[in-house]
C-alpha cells in the first residue's frame, strides 16, 4: 500500500488526566483535548464494506483516552509522542498528525488554547520485540491465550507473531524437577512504540493482573512474561537487562521461538538456531 491520500479525521477526544511540571497539575489533574489525523487508504474498505479493511476509530479512539490517561509525564510533548506511536501502531496507518491541546494551562494570561502538534511516519510500525510467556498454575491454556490478548489491546503495543506452546519441566536452582506442576511455554512477537523500560512495566503489570506473586525466583506462578529482545538494542541498567541474560541458555524459550521464526536471531548471541543447536549437543 502507497502511503495514503485518504484521511480519517479523530477531533476532540477529551480526557482528564495528570500530566504537567507543577504539583498542582499532578494532583488535581485537567482535560487534556487530542485531535488526530490519520493517513490511511480507504480504498480496500469501500471495496469490501467491511471495518476490518479500514481503521476501527472506536477502538483506537478507546486506545487513544486510555494511553492518554495513563502514566503522568512532565510534557505534552511526550503526551503527543505516546499517541502518535500508538496510531502507527496500526498496521494501515501510514502518517498521523497528532495535536495535543492543553486549554486550562497554568498562564496567568488569558489565552484560547496551547497545544502541540506532532507529525510521524510510519518506519516499521515501531520496534520489533519478542516477549515469552509461562505458567504452571491454574488452567495455563486460558491464562496464555487470555495474557496474549491483553497485550494486543494495550496501547502502543500491537503483538504480530504466536508460536506454538511447549510442556516444559519447571525448573530450580538445582535443575529440572519433574515433581512440580510443569510449565506451559510460548514465544510472541510484537511491535511497540513504547521505549523498553516502559514495555517491561507493562509486563509486569499484566502479569499482575493474572495473579503473579513476585518473590522467589524460581516459585512456581501464574503467569511469567520475560522480555526477551528489543530491536537490536543492548540495554543494561539497574531496571532492565535487554537482551534477556539468560534467555540464550533456555530452551524453553529458543524452541518455541525458532518454531515460530526460523531466522530469529538474539542480539548478541547470534541465530537461535545455532544457540538451540548448542544446547541439544550440550544434553546429548
């Protein structure tokens, strides 16, 4: 698809929420008012008549108020950065124009509007990220496939690949214990416009969301997701170590993977096929 002519125009969403650099606007809040303007072909929904061809505007509007809403930053700026990776999140959106106004700013002048107008392109729809997912308690089939659709629907993230599911042996400081519940393992694929300490918030938040006890490392739980690559990034700090440390060494993780890439590659490790290849030699 050409980048479109065609345009869906999204005014006035209105949403209170906390952002701003003073202390009054982080606890009384204000509305915040997002008007978008998103270059999508419309062509192939005119043909077939049918709102899965074109961009659901009730859904990304929903997307749009919840993203806005969330997570208090200092800047519109950033407010309006959020909602444009979140638009080209989607798949037919070429451009969006973002406008982000802020018409109850703290001026002591009288003024009609600020606002702050960003203008993006579609460069891959975002990073390419590869998440895995566990869990050996309760019904693990529900909670994956209900885990994975929580995550497509969060803002700015959009999964684009699901692999196969593995039974594992859970596993301990010690090595594999088949005397506990085994392990029900998955490998997704996603492109996200959120920067990667924030994308491993959202995880943690959703696992949460499922029951997820954090405490000892090697307990058994509900729901695990482990961010396993980001991009080509190589990110370590106090927060987050990107590539995972040891996903290279887990097979639980490289085999449904590989199932679902077979070119799949862990930044600075190398092709998981040849990290799979080591580890089957390894326990031969």
């Amino acid at each position: 698809m050409s980048p479109a002519d065609d345009r869906i125009l999204i005014t006035g969403i209105r949403v209170h929420a906390f952002h701003g650099v003073h202390a009054e606007e982080r606890a009384q809040g204000q509305d915040f008012v997002v008007d978008l303007e998103l270059h999508v072909s419309t062509a192939d929904a005119a043909a077939s008549d049918d709102v899965r061809d074109t961009v659901h505007y009730g859904v990304l509007t929903r997307r749009i108020a919840a993203a806005v809403a969330a997570d208090p930053v200092n800047l519109i700026e950033t407010v309006a950065e959020r909602v444009a990776s979140l638009a080209l999140a989607h798949d037919r959106v070429e451009r969006v124009r973002v406008t982000v106004h802020k018409p109850d700013a703290p001026i002591p002048l009288p003024f009609e509007d600020i606002a702050v107008v960003v203008d993006r392109r579609r460069t891959g729809s975002g990073v390419a990220a590869v998440v895995a997912l566990g869990g050996n308690l309760g019904d693990r089939e529900a909670t994956l496939t209900r885990a994975v659709e929580v995550l497509d629907r969060l803002p700015g993230i959009a999964v684009t690949g699901r692999s196969p599911r593995i039974e594992t042996v859970a596993l301990t400081p010690d090595g594999p214990d088949p005397s506990r519940p085994g392990y029900l393992n998955q490998v997704i694929t996603l492109r996200t416009g959120l920067p990667a300490a924030d994308l491993l918030k959202a995880l943690h938040a959703v696992e949460h969301a499922f029951g997820r006890e954090r405490g000892r490392v090697w307990a058994d739980r509900t729901l695990d997701l482990d961010l396993i690559s980001y991009g080509t990034a190589m990110i370590r700090t106090a927060d987050i170590t990107v590539p995972h440390p040891r996903a290279h060494e887990r097979d639980f993780v490289l085999r449904p993977w590989l199932a679902l890439d077979p070119d799949a590659v862990l930044p600075g490790y190398g092709p998981v096929r040849e990290l799979l290849r080591r580890i089957d030699a390894a326990s031969a």
